[in-house]
C-alpha cells in the first residue's frame, strides 16, 4: 500500500476552495488506473507562509512552508495564476521555488506546478454542469454567459469575472449575492468533470507533471 500525501502552496485563499478538491481528485484518478499497486490519497494541506517569513522573497516562503509540514507531503504543488503569460509565471514565481525544493527536500517528495493561463477561475469553468449543481441553477451555459466548450476558456480575458458574471444570472438573493463567488468555488472543485478538465492544455501539463512525480515516488508502473 502507497500513502500519497498531498499539499498545495496557493497564490490566494479562495484558490484553495477549488484547488484542493481538483487535486486530490486527479491524483485519485491517475492511481485508480495507473498505480503499480492500492494508494490511499490524502486530502490536499493547504500550506502558508510562516510567520517569521512572510517578507522573504517567494521561493524561500514557498520551501520554508514545506519544511513545516515536513512528513504532512509526497507531492506539493505550487500554484500560480499565469496572467496571460504562463510560461514568465512558470519561470519567474514556480520554477524558482521547485528548484530550491528539489535541492533541499528532495527526500521528501516531489513538486509539481500548478500553472492556469489566467487564474483559477478559468479551469472552474470548465464544466458547467458543475457550476449549475453549485448555483442551484437549470440555466444553460449561454444563459449563463460560460463557455460551451472546456477547450474555449483559455480564451477568456477575464475568467473571474465570468464566473461572477455567471452566478448573478442566476439571480440570488441578497444574502448570496453579498458572498459571491468564492463560498461556491469548494463544490465546483468537488464535482467538476476531471475529463472536462483535460480538455485545458494548461492542466493537461498538469497532469504530465504530476504523473512524472508519480512515477518518481514509485507510485505509478
């Protein structure tokens, strides 16, 4: 039996809402197929900066975090929004980070990028049957101003908006209205179509580098 623990060092706090579910169930996934033997797959541990390094430059945040859930992962991904440019986001604010992990943890596990073309939002919308159970909505997705094909999002400007723009065609009460989207980033990620997912090119380099950590750890034949 493989233990797989998982951790995720995120850009903001409302990306681990969508991101631990999405990760977890990927992981999931892959093992269910690939795995050389049972793997028992942890949630995902949201890690963050320790105090004492909340000003150091990123990567060193990054590894200091990792050093304190030292035992907690096999895997850690790191996330990054690519804001339109995935490969300066990889080179500049991951791949730093991975480096010094690789250097210093290296008997730990392994790291993995996580890298949207834009921002999270935009792999949330991705399936929009997903979106519609969180919503609590029968709308369309042209009714709800959401791609019809996964393979169009990374054509979206500005995902973010879209997806609030998303939730107010709906027409939620008050109450909901004044939440927004965030509280229901956490049910998306838990329902969202993982072969929708892989519709992204984005996460579909995701998964190759996970699979390649995967096989690293011995985990995958």
């Amino acid at each position: 039996m493989h233990y797989l623990n998982l951790a995720l060092y995120a850009e903001g706090p409302t990306d681990y809402y969508f991101l631990c579910p999405v990760l977890q169930r990927l992981c999931e996934n892959i093992c269910t197929r690939e795995a050389s033997g049972p793997v028992e797959v942890s949630e995902v541990l949201p890690l963050d900066d320790p105090e004492e390094h909340k000003n150091s430059p990123r990567e060193q945040r990054v590894l200091e975090a990792a050093k304190a859930a030292n035992g907690s992962w096999r895997v850690l991904f790191i996330h990054t929004d690519g804001g339109g440019n995935k490969k300066a986001a990889r080179d500049n604010l991951v791949r730093p980070s991975i480096e010094l992990i690789s250097r210093e943890l290296h008997t730990l596990g392994c790291a993995v990028a996580v890298i949207p073309v834009r921002e999270t939002e935009s792999w949330a919308l991705a399936d929009g049957d997903a979106i519609r159970a969180a919503f609590g909505t029968r709308k369309t997705n042209i009714e709800l101003g959401i791609p019809v094909a996964a393979r169009q999002i990374e054509g979206v400007a500005d995902p973010k908006l879209t997806l609030e723009s998303a939730f107010h065609a709906t027409q939620p009460p008050q109450s909901r209205k004044k939440q927004g989207v965030s509280p229901y980033l956490n049910a998306i990620g838990e329902q969202i179509s993982i072969d929708q997912l892989r519709q992204i090119q984005a996460f579909c380099e995701l998964e190759q580098e996970l699979r390649a950590a995967l096989r690293t750890l011995n985990i995958l034949r």
